[in-house]
C-alpha cells in the first residue's frame, strides 16, 4: 500500500462531491510583507493600518488577492495537482475583510464535469469557500480546470456544465462592515482620481511592466502553497517549461494597475476571468484596465466601479481579441471584477 497522495484524476471527481482541504493556515503580517515584496503592491488601505482606521475598518486587511491566494492554494492538491490549466473564474465575491491573526480553511464541491473530445482529459467545475476560525465564510468563487485522466478508457461522466453568472449584480457585492469613504485621504492614497472621474468605456494603460523571473514565481507559489505540478516540475509539460501561476499574473497585473487606478482599493466581486495564454519565466506583464460599469453603493462615499484588468506581454492597450474571436497571443490574462472606489 502506498502513503503517497498522487492527486485525483477526471474520473474521481463527481458532481455533488465536497472536498474538504488541508491544512489551516493562520496568517500574519509576515504573509502582507512577503506579498508586497512579491508585487509590487501600493494600495494605501492595505498598507497602512492608520490609512484603514480612517475609513472606518479595525486595521489594514490582508490583501483580498493574498486571502485569495491562501484559499485557492488550499484547494490545489485535491482539485489541481494534476491538472493541464487553470481556465476560469465566475462568481466571486468577497464576503469579510480577512486580518492578520485569522485562520483561514478551505472546501469545496464538485458542480459540473464535461470529458473533453480527445479522451484524455476532461474539465472540472468546483465552488470554493474559504471559512476563518469562526467559521464565517470569508470568500467564495467558481473556478474549471482541465484534468488529466488516470485512465483514458474510463467511460465519460454525463456532462454537467453549470449556469453562472457573467456579472455580479451590484446589489450582491458585500461592503466590508463600517467602510466610510467620506473622508478619505486622497493625497496619502496616491492620486486625486475619484469614482466620478472614470468613464464606462475608458480605457486606461497602466505605463509600467515587470519582468517575471522563476525565482519570484518560485517563491510565490510556495507561499500560497501551490503544489500543481506544471508550476514546479519542469519535466511534466512537453516543452519542459514550468508554466508561471496564473494567480501570480493576476497580483502582478492588480499591482501594476496602481498608476491610474491607486484608488479602486478594495476588490469585492470576481465577475470572470481567463487566463488566456500561457505565461513562461522572461515574459514582460504589462497591463490596461477597461471600465466597465460603475454602481453606488450604501455605504458613505463608497461607489463600485466594474474593471476589465488585462495583462499583456507587450504594450498594446485595448487590444484584446483578434477577427476570429479568440485572444490575441500576447494577451496572458482577461479579468472582469467590481473594485470599491471613493466617490
């Protein structure tokens, strides 16, 4: 008998199942320090404790994509591990601001399974929860996954493709309790743009670009505890590259929209996303952001404002997809999320 986890496979997932992941994870401040470290991250309310005091939370949450990261990571052995690609996002929404001292835990259920046509793999869709020590639910998303199966002679599951949602309706996003934006600080936040400045349909190119290099992708991985084997294990995709997590792009691009958009600070709501093709160590990210929408909200001073975040590996801006509907092959990423704003 063999004590070893080798990961599940197409055919052990069915439809219904709930998978509870290991381990808790206390995080800290140490986990916040690391993340800015990592990106380069510069939003004033999860920088500064005094900065967030002002508006009216307890102290400086842990970065919504950090949390994000810690459950997701949690939920890779078991939903992941032998996965080809990460292919999607729905339904995301942050439900509480996660602080340092929270203990964070994962679980999640299988909701639909589709076989693809070559036999050898088959997408996966899940609904995760991350849950603190109060057992509070703290965020949830949907996400499908492409998974290798054990077996290509196993006979395909009935296809299951579950009804999501493009967008969070506003009224759906979850403001943090006590956020206040009537008197924010728009000179220690780092620009005077405010929710009355963007315009659905602008378009805003983010100037700067980092350099993806295996060492920071290496070390970030870990941090999140990912253990996919196609970030790590250099010998399992055919082109013996390890491929770069898409969640790593997704904070890089997030911190790289800083110059224009330093004041949507907190993000609340994940409408969908697509890792559209693959990154590799040496890419350059770049990143544009699209408005979308915007939408107030109850909370004093507080608005909602709808953002497509593109990461690219060039410098084009609102370049997206090409006259036969699919991405260009530059574009590495297309996020559709709700972000809070002063108004």
């Amino acid at each position: 008998m063999t004590k070893t986890n080798p990961g599940r496979f197409f055919e052990d997932y069915k439809v219904g199942q709930v998978i509870d992941h290991a381990v808790p994870r206390t995080v800290s401040g140490g986990e916040r320090a690391l993340y800015h470290a990592l990106y380069p991250m510069r939003h004033a309310l999860y920088s500064s404790d005094e900065f967030a005091k002002g508006c009216g939370l307890p102290a400086a949450p842990i970065d919504d994509l950090a949390a994000f990261h810690v459950v997701f990571g949690k939920t890779v052995p078991d939903v992941s591990l032998n996965a080809v690609a990460n292919l999607g996002y729905a339904e995301g929404r942050w439900l509480k601001p996660v602080y340092a001292g929270d203990t964070l835990r994962s679980s999640s259920e299988v909701i639909g399974l589709k076989q693809n046509s070559n036999g050898k793999t088959g997408v996966v869709y899940v609904r995760t929860r991350g849950m603190n020590q109060r057992d509070e639910v703290v965020m949830e998303y949907v996400r499908w996954v492409m998974v290798r199966k054990r077996d290509v002679d196993a006979p395909a599951p009935e296809v299951v493709v579950p009804e999501l949602s493009k967008v969070i309706d506003p009224k759906d996003l979850v403001i943090p309790e006590g956020l206040d934006f009537t008197n924010y600080d728009f000179t220690l936040a780092g620009e005077p743009h405010r929710f009355g400045d963007y315009e659905v349909g602008e378009v805003i190119g983010h100037v700067d670009g980092v350099t993806v290099e295996e060492a920071e992708h290496m070390m970030a991985t870990r941090l999140w505890q990912n253990t996919a084997k196609v970030h790590f294990d250099a010998t399992f995709r055919p082109d013996g590259q390890r491929l770069i997590y898409g969640g790593h792009v997704i904070s890089m691009a997030r911190a790289l929209s800083f110059n224009g958009l330093a004041n949507a600070q907190m993000i609340v709501g994940l409408n969908g996303g697509a890792h559209a093709n693959p990154c590799f160590s040496g890419l350059t990210i770049k990143a544009w952001s699209e408005v979308l929408d915007k939408a107030e909200t109850a909370a004093p001073g507080v608005g909602a404002i709808r953002l497509r975040l593109v990461a690219v590996s060039d410098a084009s801006a609102g370049e997206l997809k090409g006259e036969d509907g699919k991405y260009l092959p530059q574009v590495l990423l297309d996020l559709d999320y709700w972000a809070l704003m002063p108004i």
